[in-house]
C-alpha cells in the first residue's frame, strides 16, 4: 500500500449536492478525496485527460479546477447535465460527450491519463468497463480508478435511505477483484484508502 501525502485542500467554489452535504456533515469531503486522488497520481499538466462515466462531474469539477484540459462523458444525459451545472464557470474546460463506458469512441491508446471515479460499481459489466480503460489508455499512461470503501458504501446507504432514495448499488465487482485485473493488466498498481474511498493508480500496461 501507498500512502497519500497529508494535505489541506482547497475549498471549491463550485456548488455542492444534498449528497455532498450530508457526506461533509458525517466529517468526510467526496470532492476533497477526488483532489487528493488526483494530486497523488500527478498527472502531467500538458496531458488530456478523460473522465469516464462522469456521473455529475465531481472528478471532472477537480480536473478541471487544477487547470487540465479535460473530455468527460456519461451514458445520461441527465447526468451531464448535472454535471454542466457543477462545472459552472469551468465548463469552458471540459468537453463533455455522450458515450458507452463499455464501448468508447476513441482509439486505443489515445490518452495518457485516465480517471473513473465511483463508477465500477455501476456497472452491469464492470469487467468490460475495465478492459475499455485499459485500451485506452496509452502504455506509459496512468488509470486513476476510485470505488467506495465499506465505510462509503454504509455512509450512501445511509443517506439514500434518508432522502428517500432507491437503495445504492454496491456492485457486482469486489474490492479483491478490482485489484486483482488491474494488476494483471498493469504491472504498477499503488493503492491507498483516501476515507470512504479505495483508490489505485496503475501504470505501465502490460
């Protein structure tokens, strides 16, 4: 395991969602995690970067703020939508795309850095989703992959439960799993529990 440098991140400005609230109410910061998350895998500041399954934009929000050029798509698009309305002034920054998480209109090895952050456990094959990024990605390039904890998934259980919500899907795709086809696919793979999310960040494509 490595561990993630300590640091004060930057509060942001952009809006933040009743999730986001009751998450920061219970002491933790989604977003904070994703800056984290992103600082530690020091991406290049010249790099594309390409944000799959964007949800409402949490992570392209942070890649965008950190002043990377970013494309970010969702199957929704509802939720891009959404995440237009969290990047507010920063949308200039994004291209935002509709698209297949499982099958995505790129060729391979087109980009040098790619983040998915608390998607895998969305998906119907998540193992597909997986093997997509990986073609994608370039082979010196680096995979940012972000999943819920146990603790995370209690704590979204919890708020869906309190705002009346369906229940929060934990997935089909374990922990063990996840790490074990990322290093089967990549031959560097550092890991690090951020609070209520696991991270890995794989290098080097086999």
């Amino acid at each position: 395991m490595t561990d993630v440098p300590e640091k004060t991140v930057e509060k942001m400005v952009h809006p933040i969602t009743e999730t986001d609230r009751l998450i920061r109410e219970r002491g933790f910061d989604l977003v904070g995690e994703y800056t984290t998350a992103v600082e530690f895998a020091a991406f290049d500041r010249n790099e594309c970067v390409l944000d799959v399954a964007t949800g409402s934009g949490r992570m392209a929000c942070v890649l965008a703020d950190r002043g990377y050029e970013v494309w970010s798509g969702d199957i929704s698009e509802e939720a891009l939508e959404k995440a237009r309305l969290r990047l507010g002034d920063l949308v200039s920054r994004v291209k935002l795309l509709t698209f297949d998480a499982a099958a995505i209109p790129f060729e391979s090895g087109s980009f040098s850095a790619i983040t998915c952050a608390n998607a895998i456990h969305e998906m119907e094959d998540p193992h597909s989703v997986l093997q997509e990024m990986v073609r994608l990605v370039s082979d010196n390039g680096k995979l940012v992959l972000i999943e819920f904890n146990d603790e995370g998934f209690n704590l979204l259980a919890e708020i869906h439960s309190k705002l009346g919500r369906a229940e929060h899907r934990r997935g089909i795709m374990t922990e063990s799993q996840i790490d074990t086809q990322l290093r089967a696919l990549f031959v560097d793979v550092s890991t690090s529990d951020l609070g209520i999310n696991r991270l890995w960040v794989a290098s080097g494509k086999r």
